[in-house]
C-alpha cells in the first residue's frame, strides 16, 4: 500500500510542464520565449487548472523565460493569483533538486502548483507515484508533453514528508489552446 494514505491533511502538487517554446538562433537556452502554440496552450493550461478546482495555494516557477511566460499566462486565467516564487534551482533540475525545493513549501499550502521543465519533471511524477488511477502512470511514462499537467494527491502534515512513492496520480492532462 502506498502512503498516499497516511496522516495529515489531504495535499496535492500539481506539476506543470512549461508550454511550447520557440528556438531562436543566438538565444540562450534559459532566455529562449513561448512558440506561438506555447502561448495558446498556456493559457488552456490555466483554464483546466480552474475547471478542475486544482488552483494552488502556491506556485513554484523555473526561472526560465519559457516557465516564467507560461506562469503568467496560467494563472491571468484565474480571478486571484496566488504567490510565486521564481526559483532558479528548478531550472534544469533533476529529482533530488526538485524534491529538495518542493518540501520547503509551506505547510499551510494545501495546493502546490510546481512549473519546470523535463526530463525532471516527468522523472518526479514517477517517482513520486506510488499508485495511479486508471492509466495515469502509463501515459506519463509514454510521454509528458509540453503544457502537461499532473496532479498528484497525499496526505501529509507538512511538504517536508513529501516521499518517493507517497503519492497518488489522480490525473494527467494535456491542454491545448487550438491555436499555433
């Protein structure tokens, strides 16, 4: 049995791949902006976030320009943003990385919105599923596409408890804007 049945109250991460970025001859990999599909599916992204009353309590943001862009975009979807921290260890981040930023929210954050980039991303889904309904865990291991939204659910006291396998993939969506 996984521990997404433990103590505490019920908390979910909801993790956010940055929407589809252009590749701009002469840019930095960090400073490069939103494809124009990006920009479309950023703001879908915001809208099912809304539709499926998963808005966080917190967001947590790569400092890129791609996550940052896709950030503002969500959440103008929503009446009231929540805080943002712009945290550079997100960019290009591994597990250990992400996992180390993520237990450092607030315990009053019952909703954690985690904006970041792959192959991390994906690979802390994973590892933070122990379980998932129906076939969650498949299409996150087929592919975790840009714009792809996660939401993973547990009970603990605090985001420090946060552990491998501790969680529950309750969902994982696509949204796409239609245009781009």
């Amino acid at each position: 049995m996984t521990g997404h049945t433990g103590t505490g109250p019920p908390r979910r991460l909801v993790v956010l791949r940055h929407a589809k970025s252009a590749r701009p001859e002469g840019v930095a990999d960090h400073e490069r902006p939103l494809a124009p599909r990006g920009r479309a599916d950023a703001p879908a992204a915001g809208r099912a976030l809304a539709e499926a009353g998963c808005l966080p309590d917190l967001a947590l943001c790569s400092t890129a320009v791609r996550a940052r862009r896709t950030w503002e975009l969500a959440a103008a979807q929503w009446d009231t943003s929540p805080p943002v921290r712009h945290d550079p260890r997100l960019y290009a981040a591994g597990v250990p990385e992400l996992l180390a930023v993520v237990r450092e929210a607030p315990a009053e954050a019952g909703t954690l919105l985690l904006i970041g980039h792959n192959p991390g991303l994906e690979d802390l889904v994973l590892t933070l599923a122990g379980d998932g309904l129906d076939d969650t865990l498949d299409r996150v291991r087929e592919k975790f596409p840009t714009s792809a939204v996660a939401v993973l659910s547990w009970h603990g006291a605090d985001w420090r408890d946060l552990a491998p396998g501790a969680a529950l993939l309750t969902s994982v969506t696509v949204p796409r804007g239609g245009e781009g």
